[in-house]
C-alpha cells in the first residue's frame, strides 16, 4: 500500500482555546430534607419510585 502517513496532530491550538467546564450538577446540588416537598416543574415527571433499590 503507497498511502502516506498523516503527520503528528498539533495539540497545542487545542489547549489555549480550552474554556472552563460548566460547573458540575454534583458541585450545585442540594440536600434534599424531605423527599415529599419537591416540586417538579409542569412538563417534568417525578422518579418512578420502584426503581429506587
């Protein structure tokens, strides 16, 4: 086979165009004290309760 090898990828562009994260859902969540006051928003159903082991 005569096909040439691509060349070494320059990263380097990469690394100063890299932005920060968004903060993670773990870092922002909050301690639930009693499971029966959430409310959820019109369109978003609760977790079906027998999936919980």
């Amino acid at each position: 086979d005569t096909r040439r090898r691509p060349g070494p990828i320059n990263t380097d562009t990469a690394r100063a165009r890299r932005t920060p994260g968004t903060i993670s859902a773990l870092a922002t969540a909050r301690i639930i004290t009693d499971i029966n006051q959430i409310q959820y928003p019109e369109n978003i159903k609760s977790p079906r309760i027998e999936l919980n082991m």
